[in-house]
C-alpha cells in the first residue's frame, strides 16, 4: 500500500443497469433520460442494460434499443452485461462497446445462483470473449463473491487469483471484482491487490457501510477503476441482506476532496440522481444526495 | 500518514445520550437496560447523559440517577455531557468520571447554536475544567465542525489548532474532533492530524457516507480514540442535513478485520442494538445492525 492516490481514475456508471434492473419497469425514453443526465455530467463509461431474458430480469427488457439511443447519443462507452453466449450475440448486435460478463470466485454461490460450477460458467466466459473478440467488443469480467462468500465464509486470495487468471486465459480484456455481499475491507483488498496486481476494477457495496472506505483503501493501494451506481440503487437479488452499490455521488464528493480527478461534474451528478429519484418514485440510499456536496458549489 | 494500524484504540460508545437524546424520553430503567447491554459488550467509556436543562433536552433529564445507577453497575468510564459551570458542577456531583464538554471550531456555529462567540464558549470551558480540576474529574474537550461548517465552509486547520491550544490552555484533560456536519475527509483528517497531533479523539458522522472512511484514515494517521453511537443513532439537531453518528457496530466490524482491538464482543453489541431498537421502536441507519457480521460467529 501507497501513500499517494492516483491523479485521476475512471467512473463506470451503473445506475441504469444496476440500479434500475431491481426497480419497476421503465420505459425506454425514461432509461434514456437517466442515461441522458449521466452522460452530461462526464462518464466516460455508463452500464446501460443487461441482455437476459425479459422474462426473468424484466426491467432490462429492449436494452437493445437503449444501446441503440446511447450510441446515437454517443460521447461514452457504452456497456451491456450478459451471462452466456447468446446475451454476448445480442449484445454485440445490438452495438455495444463493452460486455460486462461474469463468474463467481464462490462455488457455494454459483451453484446457488447460476446452477452452475465455476468451472462450468467459465466455459461460457470463454464463449462469451469470442463473441466479443470476433464483434471488436472489449469483454469486462466480474468476479462476485471476490471478497468472501456468505457460503463459504473467507475466499482465501490465491483462490480469486486463480480465477482472475482463467478468465484472463479465457480472454476476458479487463477484470473487476465484486464484494457481492459487502465483505470487502481495507485489508481483504490490500491482501488480494498483492495477488492478483492493481489492473482490476472494484465494485462495491454498501452491506456493511464499507463502500467509501474500500474506496480509499483501493485508491492507496493503486485502483484505478471503480463501478459506481446513482443514488447508491442496486445489489443483488441473491445475496442475503445485500444493500445497494456505493452511491456515484458520494464517491465523486470523495474523490474531489482527495484530489482524484473522475472528469465527472458532482452538481451534474446530483441532478441526474434528482432526475432517478422522480423516476423511481422513492428514498435514494445516497446520504449526499440527500446532504450535497461537502462544499456547496 | 503510516500504513501501520495501531494494534488497539478506546471506542468510548455514546449511544446513550447522543443517541437518546434525539428520541423519545425514555425512562431511567430503559436508558440502564441499554447501558448495561453495551457494558456487557466491553466498552470502557460510555456517554449516558446530559447535564443540561431538562427543558432543552427533555429525554436527557434524570441523567443524574443514570450516572448513580451507572456508579453502582461499574467496570466503565462514566462520561457526562455538560456546557457550562452548573453543569458540571452537577455531573461531578452526580458521580461522572468524565465530562464533555464543547466548543466549536466555526464561529458561525458557535454564534447560531450557543449566542456565544467561540472566545465566550472558552471561558465557560475554562469553568468546566476548573470544576473538574476541583472534582478529580477529567475533561474532553468536543470541538465542534473541526473538519468545516456550514457557515463558513473549509476552516483551516491552524484555525482549529489555535482552539485546541486555547482549549489545553483552559486545562481539558483530552480533545475530540467532531465532524459535526459530515465534511470530514481523509485528505482533511490528515492535514488536521499535521496541526495537532495524533493524541485526540475522533467523533465522526455519516452524513455523506464517509464515517468508516475517516475511521480508517484516522487509524493510519495514528489515531487511537473514536466516539461511536449504537445503531448510528445520533446527529446534531443544529446541523442541516446531519445523519447519525458513525454505527459503533460498524466501526467494530471493520476493527475486528483489521486486527485492531477494541475490547468490544460484536455479538453482544449486536444484543444491545437489538435492545435499543425495541426500545426506539423505528428502524436504525445502521448496516451491519441489518446485514450482521462480515463473517458470522
């Protein structure tokens, strides 16, 4: 671990996908709005639908057509999840930059979750980085449970970096890893970060209240790259007691203050969370959206 | 600022009066079931009332038969809040071995919570500490917005650093900084800790997600005293926007991975915010209260 922070890192904005997939379902112009108010505050990179059954997550139903307004939008990347080879076909096809693919570092979880071993979902990781590799499409993949495991308890790090590298065998471009039930701390991190290096994106969670201070600790130990989710929505429908992802706009207030340029604009930010909370019709789990920045504007 | 923790840190728990004080009065038996849960818990210090006017503050009256029933209980620091000369003067009476007392950083806040300018509040510390003198018992010092205000945004940490010299001049036998308003960061905390050392105690809150955040960066800035309130009920009511205090739950979850002691058993914690939320009978801002231990017992 370092002293210093990173000059800049980059932000990859989940809300729309993330967040809005727990919700109701909305409307395609609706999504777009959120999508629209997220690009003008400065991602660089914005999750913006899931190619999965309509019938099991339906609040991601017609993501291809918001991957299709984004790209005619245009000015960020913009990133699709999908779970085997078809979603990546879709995803693809419908012009995604990015696929965020999957596979957990838990076997208890993926069995529970998927009905899949580990080494059963890697097969369809592997089919999943030919879709993008044949397509020019980067393949994003996120490890859950990479922090501990509520089946398992404590994953020990040569574990995860076991998984880290057969995913990058597979083809995966980019690694993140997902503390799916807010297991992660300062010290999980920094041990993990001595494994498997500080190329990863981190996605956190807010379980435990740790999302701010796995930031830090992430940022001291060389991250570059973090998921973030307006107004704090998310987490998983299957972890027990998962809370939302840690809030966009709490990490910018952070960052600021650190120094730590995000190119994103936290006044911005707050309007499009404004603009998600009218939308979702209620409470944000985002204590700055609520308080505002440290220093008002 | 090191990359070493301190192996152990004083959590002084402070549910019972900045907790309380927000709610419901509730009755001396009620406020001593509470006390006697986080005793069991391991605490060495617990805030359990308030030497104010009961009109002000009327869930702190009878703090005096609390301290008494507290006295009797024994194996903890008996912490008091006072703001003035009668009041410590009662809460030595009463039988506290510690008094709270306050004065703010900001002038602003000062002006508009106390009608007193922040030189007018140190003389009524400098009473207090002369009561406790008096009484064999100590004084903490709380500086109130030592990370910012409201009122007058960033405040340089000289500035802070010249009330706490005025205030050890005064005679307090310790200092707490108090994030009264949610500001504090670690790039502040670190500059702070540069102005007034690393013996002072810590008193944050969550208004903008960052307590566990300042709790980690304050442990590597050599910090080793930290207020925290059961549940992370709490917050100035003077304060806009102000949520909780920093969950003790929280903070000892996050220790106990760290490997920092703090002589509290989460499990049993985890009993008394069970216990005070039948006892508030509403929901509790904190996350581990919800989500339980990052590993269970």
């Amino acid at each position: 671990m370092s002293t210093t922070l990173p000059p800049s890192v980059e932000l990859r904005e989940v809300g729309p996908r993330d967040g809005l997939q727990v919700e109701e379902p909305k409307s395609v112009e609706e999504r777009m709005g959120l999508v629209r108010a997220l690009a003008a505050a400065g991602f660089s990179a914005i999750e913006v639908g899931s190619f999965v059954s309509p019938k099991a997550v339906p609040a991601m139903a017609q993501s291809a057509e918001v991957v299709q307004a984004c790209k005619e939008l245009g000015g960020f990347r913009v990133v699709g999840v999908a779970l085997n080879g078809r979603g990546a076909t879709d995803a693809v096809a419908a012009g995604v930059d990015e696929i965020t693919a999957g596979v957990s570092a838990s076997e208890g979880y993926s069995q529970s979750n998927t009905n899949m071993s580990i080494e059963q979902a890697l097969v369809h990781v592997e089919k999943m980085c030919e879709v993008g590799r044949d397509g020019g499409v980067a393949v994003d993949l996120m490890i859950s449970c990479a922090f501990g495991s509520p089946y398992e308890g404590e994953i020990a790090p040569s574990e995860v970096a076991k998984v880290v590298q057969l995913a990058r065998d597979a083809g995966a471009t980019t690694i993140s890893l997902a503390d799916t039930t807010g297991m992660a701390t300062p010290r999980g991190i920094g041990e993990l970060l001595e494994e498997v290096g500080t190329d990863v994106g981190m996605h956190f969670h807010e379980t435990r209240g740790t999302g701010l201070a796995n930031v830090y600790a992430s940022l001291l130990g060389g991250v570059t790259r973090f998921d973030a989710s307006v107004g704090g929505l998310g987490g998983s429908p299957f972890a027990k007691g998962a809370a939302g992802n840690v809030a966009t706009e709490g990490v910018v207030n952070l960052l600021d203050d650190l120094g730590v340029d995000t190119g994103v604009d936290l006044v911005r930010l707050l309007d499009a969370a404004t603009l998600l909370h009218d939308l979702v019709g209620h409470d944000l789990p985002s204590p700055v959206f609520k308080a505002g920045p440290r220093i008002a504007a």
